[in-house]
C-alpha cells in the first residue's frame, strides 16, 4: 500500500518541502505549486486517488 499526500487546496499530489530546515527543529512546511504553503496535507493511497480521479472525470 503506497500513500500519497494531496494538497488539501487543489487536491492534487504536488507537494514538496517548502524549506530545507524540518523535522527536529522545526514542522514539516509544505508547499504545492497551486499557491498553498501549510502544513497540513491529505494522505490517501494511491488507488483510492486514482478511483476519485475517475468519478471526478465520469460527471
């Protein structure tokens, strides 16, 4: 089971470490190319990413 985190914005998996300082010294910031800087994501595996992305594209 791989999971994958999902900016909670644009709901698309496009985040990566805002700064290069994280972890024991300070939390994670993450930044998505959306505009959003948080920290806080969505986990989700990557099969049910891929069922959502289907649904989405059916209506």
């Amino acid at each position: 089971m791989v999971r994958i985190r999902i900016c909670p914005r644009c709901k698309e998996p496009n985040l990566r470490n805002a700064v290069n300082v994280s972890g024991w010294l300070a939390p994670d910031l993450y930044e998505c190319s959306c505009g959003y800087i948080g920290r806080f994501f969505v986990e989700i595996d990557t099969e049910d990413y891929k069922l959502d992305e289907e649904e989405l594209s059916k209506e």
